[in-house]
C-alpha cells in the first residue's frame, strides 16, 4: 500500500469519525438546550368573574395559584399563565397569614404576568411540559367549553408532558379528548371539588354543572376524601387534587411526574 494512499485513507477515517462524534455531541447540546428552553408551565385562570346569578364576584383561588406556583419555581420552571380570554383576571381567597400568597402578590415579575395573561391564541404547546388549571368557581363558567384550552392540554400531554388541576379547575378536563378519540380522564383515577363540599357551601344549585358528577359521565374513576381534606391523584401523567388544601400537594405531585420525564 502506498504512503499516499495510507494518508488519504487515514484522512478519511479521521473526517468520518468528527462527522459521527461531532454529530452525537451537536444532537446532545441540541437536546439539553431544548431541555432547557422546555422549563416552562402553564398556568389556566379563569376569565369569569360572576358567581351564577347571586350577585356575588369570583375568579380564580389565590391559593391554587400560588402554592404550585411556588413549588414549581422554587424548583426552576418557569410559569406563564393564559385564560380564556387573556389580560387581567379576578380572583378571591386571599390569605394575609399565609407567607405564599404574600411572597406572589409582591413578585413583580410575576404580577406583570398575571395581570396580562396570555389569550389561548397566544399559546404554543410545544413550549410547555406541563399544564395545570387552577381552580376558583369561575372555572365553572368559562373551562369546560373552551375547545382552544382543550386542544392546547391535549397537544401538552400528547407530547409527554403533565396535565394537572385542582379543586374546580378539573372543570377544564371534562372535555379534553384524545387523538384516539377518548376523553383525557376516561379510565383513569381522578379528584376534584366534590358534590358534598358543592353542597356544604350551598353553590351546588349555582353552579351550571356537578364537576363530580360529569367527571364520572366521561369515564373517570372519581376518588375522593372528606370534607376539606388534601386528596391529590396521580395516574398516568394527568394530575389532580380535591380543594384549596390539596394545591401545595398538586405542585408536589407535577414536580414528580416531571422529574420522571
């Protein structure tokens, strides 16, 4: 064999073996950037602010906002919240002596975003590895129906990522299908606001429907604890938890689920 084949066969070699390396570490700098650029939640609140015909407001829970909230940036994610109809949406519960909800109201950056979420249009799945809709019984009103929320979730979930909500937020899970064709919950463990706590504060003739009631009309396996009792749920990536009490509970369980993707 000649020198000057031998140098341009070890050419060769040694460019094939850059192109293989070089390609396999590109592909992993690829996917620890897309890991990174992926480190974002998506928060639903609702847009009604009318409880029914009582006369009395509503909004989203600030506590079901801020307690996931709170485990999930403390745990790096980045949150970004839309509802139906984007800009500024009420909300009620305000704890003064709970250090969560205060440390949320006086984020800045976080009220900056709050106060101008995002319309469902504005939304691209593929950013988020999660999705979480916070309750308030405003989602009663404005959730259920909304097919671009739906199709936002199904697309997060389609791609590996976590669906989650608590206390009425499920109200935004009842319609969720599937590219199979089947409801999101159908056939799989799941909790909400229940009847007895809908009737305990007298709302369950208010309410335009039973979340309980029609979570079990679209298949799911409805679990659920006594009154006011934390009772969150896993099963297969979709999260949920039964009242303002499960919310911190709800943040730790999508954590979970997220560090087992």
């Amino acid at each position: 064999m000649s020198k000057l084949f031998k140098k341009v066969l070890t050419g060769i070699i040694v460019i094939v073996i850059y192109t293989i390396f070089g390609g396999v570490n590109q592909a992993n700098a690829q996917n620890l950037n897309r890991k990174k650029m992926n480190k974002k939640i998506l928060f639903v609140v609702t847009s009604h602010d009318k409880l029914g015909e009582t006369g009395e407001s509503t909004g989203y829970y600030l506590g079901e906002v801020t307690h996931p909230w709170a485990v999930l940036s403390d745990a790096g994610y980045e949150i970004e919240f839309v509802s139906p109809k984007g800009g500024h949406p009420s909300y009620y519960g305000e704890n003064n002596e709970d250090p969560i909800d205060q440390r949320f109201l006086a984020d800045e950056k976080y009220q900056a975003k709050i106060q101008n979420t995002m319309k469902p249009s504005d939304v691209n799945p593929s950013d988020y590895v999660a999705i979480l809709y916070a309750g308030g019984h405003g989602t009663m009103w404005d959730f259920a129906d909304n097919v671009e929320l739906a199709l936002i979730a199904q697309k997060i979930y389609e791609n590996n990522g976590v669906v989650s909500a608590v206390c009425h937020g499920p109200a935004g899970l009842v319609n969720i299908k599937l590219n199979n064709g089947k409801y999101l919950v159908d056939g799989k463990k799941i909790n909400a606001f229940t009847n007895e706590e809908e009737s305990a504060i007298k709302l369950e003739n208010v309410v335009p429907f039973s979340l309980e009631t029609k979570l079990i009309e679209r298949g799911a396996k409805f679990e659920k604890s006594g009154l006011w009792q934390s009772h969150v749920t896993v099963d297969q990536r979709v999260v949920t938890g039964q009242n303002p009490q499960s919310a911190h509970g709800v943040g730790e369980a999508v954590l979970k689920e997220l560090q087992k993707l």
